[in-house]
C-alpha cells in the first residue's frame, strides 16, 4: 500500500517503459513514477554510448518540477535505445521520439521483437494517424497499439486523447484507459483517427479563426483577448497564447495541420501560417514570451506594450474593462461584440461539422477541448449556455451555411443534455458555513461551504451535529472539500485577528476546534478525511483527527502557522507528538520525539503533493494517495464502507514526553541555527513554545504518561500567548496584504 | 611495578559520517573489524586478552548494550575476555589506553586491547535523547553541545583569526593528502568489508586552497570565524591498541612500539573546551619527568583549527613536529575512535621518524583535555 498509488495493482502495470526523454517523454516516465511504477526512460546514446540524453531528460523534469517528491525520481532509470530489451520488462511502453513517421515505424519493428507478448505500446505523436504507424507491422502489435496523446506538461494537464484502430484488442485499450487514470490521473477522451485528434483540432482552429478574425473586424489584440476571456477561457485570449506557446511554432503546427485536412475542410479558411501577419512576426523574430516580445511585451522599464495589428508597431497596452456576460456582449453587437459572435458562431459551426469526423460523441468534444486548452467548458456547453435555438436563428438570419448537428440541437433545445448527469444527495444538516449529505448506506458527507473551506464558527454546528449522529443515523463519516480549489485553507486570518483582541474570546475558538476535532476522533464510526486542493492549518488539523485520509496526490498540505508566530492549535501539535512517538517514523524516546516534532513543525511544513505530506508525516503511509481529482471522494467513500465492520474507535491517548529535561534537547538544533543566524528572534520564540508543549512543560515527566488532553490545553496556552505578541499580529497583517 | 607497552596498533578507515563508505557499518562491526586486524597483524591468540577496554562518546543505540562487550564477542574473541565501555566523550579511547595501562601496571593483567568507535552517522552526535538539567540555563547548555560556539569563543579569545585557522586547515589537508599518496597511512589500516565492497581507504582529505577555504559561510556563528573547512568532519571509524607488559612481548616475540611514560587529564571552563590539551599536556610531560623540548613527535586533535592552533601557541609546539600525516581536520574525528589513532600514530611516528618523546593530546566537550606521552621502546 504504501510504494503504488490507489488501484495501481489491479491497472496490471507494474513496470512502464517511455522511449524519447524530451519534455513529454521525460514528463510522462516522471508521472509513471509519481506513481509508485518503475518506469524505464530510453533514448539515443550519446557519442560516447552513453546514456547522457536520458540522463538530461531526468534532471530536467528534476529541476522542472515533474516528480512529486525525490523518492519518485530515484524509480526512474534512464537508458539508451541500444538497450531496447529492458522494454520487455515493461508492461505499458510510451514512444514519444521525434515526429517521424519513417523514424518511429522503424523504432516499432525493433520494439516488437523484444517486447512481451501483450504489452500495451503507445504513441504520443500529436499530428500522425494511427493506422500509417502501423502499416506493415505484425498484427500482433497493431492489437495492442494505441496512440496516446499527453498534454505538456504531463503532470498537470488531466487530457489524455486515446485512439484505437479496428483492430485493437479491448484490453490493451482497457489496460491504457485503466493506468491513464489510475496511474497518471488523466481523463481519457476516446478520438477517431484524425489530424490533430479532437482538443488540437478544434483548439488550433479557434485560435486561427480568432486571431484573423480579430484583424478582419479592427480589433486591437486587447481588446480580442478580453472579448475572448469571456468565454470562459485562461485570461491570456488567444494572442496571449501565442505569445506563450511561441509564434516560430505557427508554422510547425498550424501549417502542418492545415496541410493533412481536405481542401473542403473548413480550417482551410483560415490559413494562420500562410498569413501576412504570422510571417511578418516569424521574420521579424516576434516569437514571443521567449523572445521577450510577440504581441505583447514588456519594455526595460517594465511597461506593458501590444502590437498594433495595422502598423505592426508597438504601443502601450489599452486593457478593455472585463466582459462578464457573454451573452449581452454577443446580443449587444458593436465591434466588440459582433466579434465575440463571429467567435462562438464559427467555432460552434466548424464543431458541429468535423464532430463525427473526429469524435465518437459530443461531450467527448467538450471535455477534450476544456481539458486540453484551460476552459470553464467545451465548445457545445459555450452555444448552449448562449443557446442553440439563438445561434441557429441567428446564422439562419444572417443568411449563414447551417451545420445538420446546429439545426438539430435548436429544434431539441440543446446540444448535449447535462440534467441527468449531476444528482443531488439528500441533506441532513445544512447552514452558511457547513453541510452535511446524506451518501447512504448510513455515510455522511461533511463538507464546509465558506470560501475556500475556511472554519468560520458556525462550522462546527454541523461538524458536531454530525458526530452526534454517530450513535443512531450515521454509521461513518467522510470530510470531503467544498469547492474544486479547496478541502479548507483553515482559519480565516482576518477574523483571527479579530478574536485576539479578545483573548477570552479567542480561547472559546480554540476550544470549539480542540473539542470538535477530538469528539471526531473519538466517535462511534471511522472518519475518512477525502482531500482535494488546499488543506492547510486547520483544515491540516481536521484530517490529523481522522481515522483514514484519501488524498489527490496533488493536494496542497500544511501547518503553516509557525510561519506566522503561532502554532497548530486545534490538536495538531499533539497529533504530530503522537504520531513521531511511533517509532517507525524514526525517533525514539521522549526527548528525540520532541526535537524531532519542533524541528519538523518549526518551518511550518507545507507540501506540494501528498508524496511530500507523507514525508513530512502529515499523512500516514496507510493513508490512500488517488492520482485522479475525480476518483478521490468514491474511493474515500469506498474506504469509509469497508471500516465500518468491527471499527473500534481510537482511544485517548498517553503521551510519553520528556517534560523540562527535553527542553534543551529539543531546542538544540533551532539554536545552534540561530547562534549561526540562520533564524530569526521571532521564529526563535515559536521554537521554544513548540518545545514547550511538546515536551510536556512543567508537569511533563517521562515517568508520567501525559493524556492526550493536556498536551492540548499546553496548546492553547502557548497559542494566547503567541497570538497576543505584536510580531504575531504584524506578521498576520503583512500576510494578509499579500 | 610493570611497564605498559603499546605493541601494536590498526584502525579502520575514517570516512565521512553519513555520504561515506561506512555509513552503513554499525559501530560493534567496525570495531570487531579493527581488532581482528590487530590479532591478525600480532598474531596474539584472542584467550590471551585479560579484557576489551573500548571507548565511545554516545554509547546507546548501536553503541549501547557495552560496546566494548560485544565488539569483542563479535571479533571472535572468546567469553572468557571482559569488556567495558569507556565514556569521556571525544578523549574516550586515550582513556581506554590508560585504563588498561592503569591495570596493567598493577599487575590487574597483562595483555589488553584498547581502543574505540563511533558510527556518527547511526548514533547523533550528542546522542538521541539530549536531556541535560533543567535547571542549567540556555548559554550553559550551549557550551555543551554546541561545540562550535565554543570554537568561536576560542578564536576570539586567543586571537586566532580566520586566516590563520583557514592556513592551518590547509596544512592538515595537504599534509594527509600527502602521506595517504606516499602510501604512509596505508600500514595503520584495517579494510572493512561493505555491502558495496571492500573499503580500505581514509575518505576524508581532499584537495582545497585557501582561496576555496575563504568562500566558506561561517557555520557556528553569524559573523563568526569557523567554518566547516576549519571544523574536524562527523566521521565513521575505530581504532584498535594491543597493550601489554614486557612479558609478554617476550613470550609472543612482540617488537613494540613504545612504553606509556605519562598521562593526564585536566578540567577548564566548559565555553573554551578547546583548551583543554594545554593543562593536560602540562600534566602528563611533568608527571615523565620532560618538557616540551624533550618531545620530538606530537600528535594533537584538530577537532577545530581556532583551538588546535591556539594550543600549539600556548604550548610552544614547534608546527614541525605536529601532527605530521595530517589532523582531524583533514582525516576525521570518530569521537570515541580518535584518541586510540592519536595514540597509535604517536608510536608509530616515534618509530618511523625515530624520536624518543611524543605525546597525543585532545580536548574534550564538556571543559576537559587529556594527554599522554609515550617513549619509544
């Protein structure tokens, strides 16, 4: 359980193999790895035989961030492709070598005679068909190839475009879709076997569409982008994206697609790489973020200037006010929103006429082109938020060609029917802050509702309800996020700073949280804590108290609060002491327990991934990682079922602490740190009230086995005090002015 | 009354605690290591040893249980041979040499092996559970276990600028860098068998310049003087004696080395431990009836260079004759493994440079320094 990710033994991978350590090839070994999977990475030798650009591939996903923690980097083992037998070993094999038909057709007939019968082969090229890469080679290969097309960079983008032929066999197919999204999160989309598969397609055609469009109609590249943005699409727009995607690959990508679509292809009518304006910018080394200029860019002196699409010269940037309602921008007309017409018109007609072409369903289309560029929603979500009956009376008006699929939906209502897709659970308890659903089977739902799940008191009125619960309606509890961003980013700064101005009323907060936190611990049924997107603080400490924790290896976890001269106060201290007193995590008697808890929680440990948050102890190596967002709360769920039978709540625990013989011990390492300034006087002061609660304070001994309960009561007496420190205060204010 | 005599000695490799080769040795098998090496380069049967007199600075995990004990169980001596630990910390094993001697010379037996090790990557530097009094305050605990403080405070006390230890780190360096290339250190070694291989030589010296040294960031004290490349590194290692009377040299055919001729151990303030080899060396040259001038080899810990050039200006040690195969600050410092080294390569050097007088000396955390002078036999 504790090497792989969740479900990793049943997707049948066990050992993965990507040949080409370029930014995808290498990205994807990296994700194979996040996932527990030895993943071999092989590309050509370098001049002396050597395994030099496998090796270099590895350090740049290293430096790039693609690991989720530097365990994950040792599971990769770079090679060369004259080394091709150790893909036999691999039960997945990615190619992701050059864009070569010739060159990856030759690499497969070498890969076939070595690899084993009944491995899954995939391609990530982005631009050839499937059925030329096959052509000539054993039907056993064509059987278990698939194209498998990534988007950069692997570890964040959630698209991953699958194309089978006639040929494949189901579970070679089973097997990719399975490991796509158990091993490496991604969402599949299903496409047929054409140019550009379906996010690239219509993506590419939007961006030429709108950018020439844009010149057509007079518009500054400031005020397409803002029009643009009001879609529902990354603030960039569409000239912003060049900018960042580098106008010098216009030609590579815009031009070779346009070249392998049929003259009666819609796209033809907006040739972006034959265009005056994209080789002007590509001769004039316009390129882009890269080269510090494209259609934007920034001066010397940091003033931001855009291109004028007329003169071609540079001036500064006239941002338009942000356009919120599509729909009122489009029927208003004007320049602007005639444009914003133009835009959802043509992109809806062109989808609507390559969708069979490309795709084997609609909604395949939306969640291809919202995952593949960065939308709220796809093309068809888009017309029917504007509405289908609107767009076609609209085209028909204007006397416009009128797609079959465009007419249909009008005449239905719209283009994809989405009411049965999301059912709404029952609720048992519900207010401004919190609510609690009802999962069946006797499972509830905790989620709070306040912006980015902050604890505001009215909380735990629902928290509590729900662990009153325990004894009759409910027979398991599972905390889960409110919001796609957040489970809880913990407690809201601005209200703490409020409640210290009253110490008395401050110690009730604390209070509330310790006994809310404690009384879930100790309930009648397990708790599994399903974390998705920021835990930090508070929201740290809730799952601290859980039984199991389902967490997206993703999530943002912490105790940050030492960073802002308090400490974890809502039993998270005590939590920690409790759980580096087993001796597995490495520290062994009272003393080292307690040097060990200030030394890890003195920085206030925040990690980036849940690789990194076992790391640093927050979660458990029991606890479950999930790489895919969408199967964290069902696998939570799953979890929370299986505890139910002969589930035996924790007891409170005895604490051995070192009490005031510990206190030096456990502050040796901050003052040797501190004698060699490397931290400050202030962090100082947080070590020693961490030390001092985590050895017990005055009436700890190791003699004594200290309940549970006093340690947090040393909690919060060293958080009134810490919060009534003016450094705290000013420390608070700063960060929330940040 | 009998005569001690050092007959023999070998040690392990030092390496780096932690990044070096025997990072993954426990500290009882470096040390059963070291003394088969020595029974082996005698050939003393082992039922001939009254008792393993072994030092260790932080004798708990690994190094709890009386290493000393196990250590010789495990280098196949037989039950019959006692063992005890010895703890005074960095001086550990030049006390295990005068504990032996100590019961040799009053005819409590007459064949010993001393010694010592310290894994300082398996068993913290201070230990695992650092818990001293409550009741000492903060400054005071420092000075305890935050020896590099107490460097600081030396160098600044005694005037030992950064150059000057950054000049004296260097000689270290080119000094053992010298000897391990003209094959000089090779002779006091005992190879260790590893998981990744056999490792038989020192990890620690390296080539640096002074121009290197200066790049440094102070590594004790903001603004201060010491850095890493003028401290001792966390090594790995230990170190074996065999100690016996004139008896039974003769019997087993034994050329020693030398005769113990004086010994002592001195206290000073705990916040300049570094001075402790000044009043201990004092002692022990007085206690043989020499002076300084009377000494023709000397082998002092470097475990930081501020202190160790201090005590050489205190001491008037001519740089000639210090520490001429290189210091700690080059080789290494296994705590509990050092002083049996210092000891055995002041023999050993009384031998090869074919002096009369040498003395080892150390100093010792806590406020103490120790010192023994030998006479070649």
């Amino acid at each position: 359980m504790t090497g792989t990710v969740y479900g990793a033994d049943a997707t049948g991978v066990k050992r993965a193999c990507v040949i080409g350590a370029g930014s995808m090839g290498g990205g994807i070994a990296a994700q194979f790895a996040n996932a527990g999977i030895p993943v071999d990475l092989l590309d050509m030798p370098d001049d002396a035989g050597g395994a030099g650009p496998a090796e270099a591939g590895l350090a740049r996903q290293i430096k790039v961030g693609g690991f989720m923690s530097p365990k994950a980097a040792k599971l990769v083992r770079p090679g060369t492709t004259d080394d091709l037998v150790r893909a036999a070993e691999a039960d997945w094999i990615v190619e992701a070598i050059i864009e070569d038909l010739a060159a990856k057709r030759d690499f497969y007939a070498r890969l076939d005679a070595v690899r084993k019968p009944g491995s899954t082969v995939s391609s990530n090229t982005s631009t050839l068909k499937r059925a030329d890469l096959v052509a000539g080679l054993s039907e056993g290969f064509d059987r278990d190839f698939v194209i498998s097309h990534f988007f950069n960079p692997p570890r964040h983008m959630q698209l991953l475009e699958i194309v089978s032929g006639p040929a494949s066999d189901a579970a070679s197919v089973a097997r990719a879709h399975e490991a796509g999204r158990v091993l490496l999160g991604k969402t599949k989309v299903d496409c047929r076997d054409t140019p550009g598969f379906i996010a690239n397609r219509i993506g590419c055609y939007w961006m030429a569409m709108a950018v020439l469009e844009a010149q057509a109609q007079g518009l500054t590249v400031e005020e397409a982008d803002a029009v643009i943005a009001s879609f529902g699409v990354p603030a960039t727009g569409v000239f912003g994206l060049l900018d960042l995607i580098g106008i010098d690959l216009i030609p590579l990508v815009w031009g070779s697609l346009i070249r392998s679509l049929p003259a009666t292809d819609g796209f033809q009518s907006y040739d972006l790489a034959g265009s005056a304006l994209a080789q002007d910018m590509v001769a004039k080394g316009r390129l882009g973020r890269k080269a510090k200029g494209g259609f934007y860019r920034k001066t010397s002196e940091g003033a931001r200037e855009a291109l004028d699409l007329v003169t071609r010269n540079y001036r500064p940037e006239v941002r338009p006010a942000p356009m919120r309602d599509l729909k009122a921008l489009i029927e208003g007309g004007g320049k602007l929103g005639d444009y914003a017409w133009t835009v959802l018109a043509r992109l809806v007609s062109y989808t609507a006429q390559v969708s069979g072409e490309i795709a084997h369903d609609l909604p395949s289309i939306d969640t291809a082109v919202a995952l593949g560029y960065g939308w709220r929603e796809g093309p068809f979500a888009q017309a029917d938020r504007i509405g289908a009956a609107y767009i076609a009376d609209r085209l028909r008006a204007e006397g416009q060609a009128m797609p079959d699929l465009i007419a249909k939906a009008a005449d239905h209502g719209r283009f994809i029917d989405r009411a049965a897709t999301r059912a709404t659970r029952p609720m048992i308890a519900q207010n401004d802050a919190a609510r609690l659903e009802d999962a069946g089977d006797g499972i509830g739902i905790f989620r709070i509702t306040t912006k980015m799940g902050v604890f505001a008191p009215e909380v735990f009125e629902v928290l509590d309800h729900a662990i009153a619960l325990a004894e009759g309606k409910l027979k398991a509890l599972v905390l889960a996020p409110g919001s796609e961003r957040a489970f809880s980013a913990g407690a809201d700064l601005a209200r703490f700073l409020e409640l210290a101005e009253e110490p008395t009323k401050l110690e009730a907060f604390l209070a509330r949280g310790q006994t809310a936190f404690s009384a879930l611990r100790q309930a009648p049924m397990p708790v599994v804590a399903s974390v998705r997107g920021l835990a930090l603080g508070g929201g740290c400490e809730i799952t601290l108290h859980a039984d199991h924790v389902v967490a997206h290896a993703e999530v943002r976890f912490g105790l940050p609060e030492p960073k802002l001269g308090i400490l974890p106060g809502w039993g998270g201290c005590t939590r920690m002491f409790e759980r580096l007193s087993n001796p597995q995590t490495g520290a062994v008697g009272p003393a080292a327990v307690a040097a060990r808890a200030v030394e890890l929680l003195l920085p206030g440990p925040t990690a980036t991934s849940a690789a990194e948050a076992r790391g640093l102890h927050l979660l458990r190596d029991t606890d479950d990682i999930v790489m895919h967002t969408g199967d964290v709360e069902a696998v939570a769920l799953s979890r929370a079922r299986e505890m139910i039978d002969g589930y035996t709540p924790s007891p409170e625990a005895f604490l051995a602490v070192a009490g005031p013989s510990g206190v030096a011990g456990a502050l040796s390492t901050s003052r040797a740190h501190h004698a060699a300034g490397r931290i400050d006087a202030v962090t100082m002061t947080v070590a020693t009230e961490l030390a001092s609660v985590l050895t017990g304070g005055e009436r700890g001994d190791p003699a004594r086995p200290m309940p549970e309960a006093e340690m947090r009561e040393l909690e919060r007496a060293a958080f009134l005090r810490m919060a009534a420190r003016d450094t705290t205060r000013q420390t608070m204010l700063a960060t929330i002015r940040r | 009354m009998q005569t001690a005599y050092i007959a023999s000695y070998t040690r392990t490799p030092f390496t780096f605690a932690r990044k070096g080769a025997l990072a993954t040795v426990r500290p009882d098998h470096l040390g059963a290591t070291a003394i088969r090496g020595l029974l082996a380069k005698t050939g003393v049967p082992g039922n001939e040893i009254e008792d393993v007199v072994w030092g260790c600075a932080f004798p708990e995990g690994e190094q709890g249980l009386n290493i000393g004990r196990i250590t010789g169980l495990l280098a196949g001596l037989p039950e019959t041979t006692a063992g005890a630990t010895v703890n005074r910390w960095c001086g550990s094993s030049v006390q295990a040499v005068q504990m032996a001697a100590g019961m040799l010379v009053m005819g409590a037996g007459e064949a010993f092996i001393a010694g010592g090790a310290e894994s300082m990557t398996r068993v913290p530097m201070m230990g695992f559970n650092i818990a001293p009094p409550p009741e000492w305050p903060a400054d005071h605990v420092a000075d305890f276990i935050n020896v590099g403080l107490t460097a600081e405070r030396v160098a600044r006390d005694y005037g030992v600028d950064r150059e000057t230890q950054e000049a004296f780190a260097l000689a270290s360096q080119q000094k053992a860098v010298a000897a391990q290339a003209a094959g000089r250190l090779a002779d006091e070694i005992t190879p260790v068998e590893t998981a990744a291989g056999l490792v038989d030589a020192d990890g620690c010296p390296r080539e640096t310049s002074l121009e290197k040294l200066s790049t440094l960031k102070p590594a004790f004290l903001e603004g201060g003087s010491v850095t890493a490349g003028t401290s001792s590194p966390m090594t790995d290692a230990a170190t074996a004696l065999l100690i016996c009377s004139e008896d039974f040299l003769k019997r087993h055919n034994l050329t020693p080395l030398a005769r113990i001729a004086g010994f002592g151990v001195s206290g000073c303030a705990p916040g300049i431990m570094g001075m402790g080899p000044v009043e201990s060396s004092r002692k022990a040259m007085k206690r043989a009836g020499i002076t300084m001038n009377d000494i023709d080899v000397i082998e002092m810990n470097e475990a930081f260079a501020s202190q160790a050039e201090a005590c050489r200006r205190e001491l008037e040690i001519d740089p000639a004759k210090l520490n001429i195969d290189g210091g700690a600050i080059a080789l290494g410092h296994p705590l509990g493994g050092t002083g049996g080294r210092l000891v055995g390569k002041t023999a050993s050097l009384l031998q090869r440079e074919g002096g009369r007088y040498g003395l080892a000396t150390q100093c010792i955390g806590g406020g103490m320094g120790i010192a023994m002078v030998l006479e070649a036999a």
